[in-house]
C-alpha cells in the first residue's frame, strides 16, 4: 500500500504567491495604499525629532484590520531612512505588548529591537532600563508600542510612564478603542500628551485598490474574474476588516487549486465567504468570553 502524501508539490495553476493574501503579509509595494493623507498627517508631528530630538506622542487607534499597524511600521522605517541618510541619530524600534504579555518582556523586545545585546532572559527591568538609557546618551529612539492596552491592564502605566520620562524618547502608543487612551491615569496623560490618530475603515473603493494589487501578485493572470474581487471588496468594507478580504481571496484559491480548476468561480467565492463568516462567529463568541471573565473578576456580577 502507498503511503498517504499529504504535502506533494504539485504545479500550481491559481496561485503566483499566495503568501501576498496571508493577514500580516505587507503590501507588495512597500507603502500602505490609500494612507497617504494619514501617513502625512502623523509625519507632521514626528518630524521634529529630526530637528529637536524629540517629537509629538501619537497614540493611534482603530477597528482590526484598518491598517494601523502597516502605517506605524512604515513610518518607522522612513524615520531610519531619513535619519541615515542626513546623518542624525534617531533610532526607531517596533515592539508588540499583546506578543511580549509582560511590561517586562516589552521592555526587553524595545532593548534588543534597538540593537543593545541584552539576553532573553536573566537581567532584571533595573538593567533594562540601565541599558536604554546609556543609548540615550548620544541617540535619540521612536518606541512604537501596539497593543499597548496588554499591558495597560496589568500594571497601568509604569513602563509607559518611566519611556515618556526619559529625554529623547517619542512614544507611538497603538490601540483598538481610542477608550484605552482615556483610561490612562492623569499624571501620566498631563506629560504624555499624546496627539489622537483614528485611522478610519477603508472605503469600498479604497477596500477594492488595495485588494486588486494582492490579486496581481498573488494570482496567476486571469485566476480570478474582477466582478468576483467587486463581491469580496463590497463585503470587506461591510465588516471593516481588510484582512477579511485577503483570508476569502485565500480561501477561494485554495478551493479553486483543490478542484483542480485555472480560474475562481463565484461558487469558490461563495464557499470562501460562508467559511470565513463562521469565523467571524468564533471571533464574537471569544470577545464575549473575555468580556465576561472581566466582569467576574471586577465584581460586578
């Protein structure tokens, strides 16, 4: 008897590189589409640390999938682009709190992002800190923090009050609900000061570019039909989610290739969209369950 083969590489007809449609994937041109007006507009009040060495604390918010974290990352990049370019010392680090759980291991991500060599494990925050600091000295740092309600809710503010005390910091907070900014205590918000970013859903028409530029780099030529990607985009911009989009067109491919077929039919699109809305019911089903373990914990039923 054969053995099963479950992997076997097969020629594929549907897809050029599916990795374009995976939900963290970048855009294929390096640049968010269609945020060119708020990518401007956050530049405006990060641009002084070039001048000053220290610029404007932004704190970013928005629905899932509008692009917050795209934007926030390709600034960061165009930061140490300028600033090696004109010779100034502006380092930027990216650090995920929701990924790193602890305020400590933020702090250790935002110290070994930055280039120091700190071990993954062994040195105390006080070292951490040591470590941070004596970068300061002679450079100046742009700390982007997403999900930065992870570590909000465990500790309120310390790590995020000690980075905003310390010269030649610029803090770029990231969060869902534009709440998690109003719930920061008032000493920490009279310094903080942090300038208020709401990054809108995107528009049908802006759903529908940025989807059109995955299907040419993820799809062969002619997999699938525009009036199919025109079905996927209206139900994007409907939830609000961009990533809802990628994971259908995905989906619909991988339906397509399973069949053994060149092209996307609308019965690919269909199945795709039915799956992806049953996890969009588990997704629902989780954000209440947290919801009500909070509310055991608080006490308040």
């Amino acid at each position: 008897m054969n053995a099963l083969t479950l992997f076997e590489e097969k020629p594929c007809r549907i897809f050029r590189d599916a990795s374009w449609l995976q939900p963290l994937s970048p855009p294929p041109s390096g640049a968010p589409l269609c945020r060119e007006k708020d990518l401007r507009f956050m530049a405006t009040f990060l641009s002084d640390v070039f001048r000053t060495g220290q610029a404007r604390n932004l704190f970013i918010f928005g629905k899932p999938g509008t692009g917050k974290t795209l934007c926030v990352q390709y600034l960061l990049r165009e930061i140490e682009k300028h600033a090696k370019e004109k010779g100034i010392p502006v380092l930027a680090v990216y650090v995920n709190a929701g990924r790193a759980r602890t305020p400590y291991y933020a702090m250790l991500e935002i110290v070994k992002g930055l280039g120091l060599n700190a071990p993954s494990a062994g040195w105390q925050m006080f070292r951490l800190k040591q470590a941070f600091e004596g970068l300061l000295k002679d450079k100046s740092v742009v700390v982007a923090i997403d999900e930065v309600d992870a570590i909000l809710q465990k500790e309120k503010e310390p790590l995020i009050y000690y980075l905003n005390r310390q010269p030649k910091t610029t803090l770029i907070l990231i969060s869902n609900k534009m709440e998690d900014a109003a719930q920061l205590p008032e000493r920490l918000l009279s310094t903080l000061q942090p300038k208020l970013v709401k990054l809108d859903p995107y528009t049908s028409e802006e759903v529908k570019a940025i989807l059109l530029d995955r299907v040419k780099h993820a799809f062969q030529p002619a997999a699938i039909p525009d009036n199919l990607v025109d079905i996927v985009a209206k139900l994007t911009s409907e939830i609000g989610d961009i990533r809802l989009g990628f994971s259908i067109l995905l989906t619909a491919g991988r339906i397509a290739e399973r069949a053994g077929r060149t092209r996307i039919t609308s019965e690919d699109v269909k199945s795709a969209i039915e799956n992806e809305k049953t996890t969009e019911i588990l997704k629902e089903m989780g954000k209440m369950k947290r919801f009500l373990e909070k509310r055991r914990k608080t006490g308040l039923f």
